[in-house]
C-alpha cells in the first residue's frame, strides 16, 4: 500500500468514528466511503463519500513534502441547517483530534465548507468540506 493510500484510510477510519456514542453530535461516520459514483440512496443517508482530487510534491533534500487535497461531502435528506452546522463541528473535532492520522502525516487542515440544498420531492442537502493533508516521502515515492 502506498503511503497515498494509508493517508485516505486513515482518514476514512478517522470519519468512520464519528458516531454519537463516541461523544459526537452525529453519526455521519456510519456510511463512509470513498470515490463513490454512483447516486446515495435515501435510506443509505446521511453518508460521506472522501476524494483525493488533488496533490502537490515540494522537493526537501531526499525528501518529497505532498500536500493531498480531500473533498469530503457529507450528504443528508430532510434535515435542518443546524444537523448541517453540527456535522461541521464534528469533522473539525475528528480531524484536531489527530492531526497526524496515526503519525502519517505532518500535518492535516479544515480548509473550509459549503452547503448545498437541493428540493425536490425530498429535500437532500450536500456538505461540501475541503481538507489538505500534508505528509513526507523518500523522493520519487507515493
């Protein structure tokens, strides 16, 4: 496995652990997947799907310093802006939580987030959440 990779597992495993018995406000964390492409079914809600959609290499002596960039979307059906609000606050916690994911990282980021609404029979609400990783590799190495 690619350091590449243990980086979007470990995040995935971070995100699956949000769940109110944890001491969340939410349990986004029971549906997480990752580059899902295919529509989330109303009974599969509320979900995550995580995607690696971009990487940036700076050269540091033998070293390569990636920066990974995430998209997190949390998607919800029927559900007021304050469930919105709380799941912000839950990814923010998970992710201060363990800034390195288990020592793979140097350093993990909350960049930020937008809402998107949709209405149509059902009303379907998107988080988007942006999140930058930044992780250490022997030159030439994922």
């Amino acid at each position: 496995m690619t350091k590449r990779e243990e980086i979007v597992e470990a995040l995935k495993s971070l995100i699956e652990g949000i769940r109110k018995k944890e001491g969340y406000e939410t349990d986004i964390g029971k549906n997480v997947e990752v580059w899902r492409s295919e529509p989330f079914l109303p009974s599969e809600l509320p979900c995550v799907n995580i995607m690696d959609y971009a990487s940036y290499v700076e050269e540091v002596g033998d070293f390569h310093n990636v920066t990974l960039s995430f998209a997190i979307d949390v998607v919800f059906a029927n559900e007021p802006m304050a469930v919105l609000r709380s799941a912000i606050s839950d990814l923010k916690k998970a992710i201060f939580g363990d800034e390195t994911l288990g020592g793979l990282a140097i350093s993990t980021r909350y960049l930020g987030d937008e809402v998107e609404i949709s209405q149509k029979e059902d009303k379907i609400s998107v988080l988007h959440a942006r999140v930058s990783v930044l992780y250490r590799v022997e030159r030439w190495r994922d």
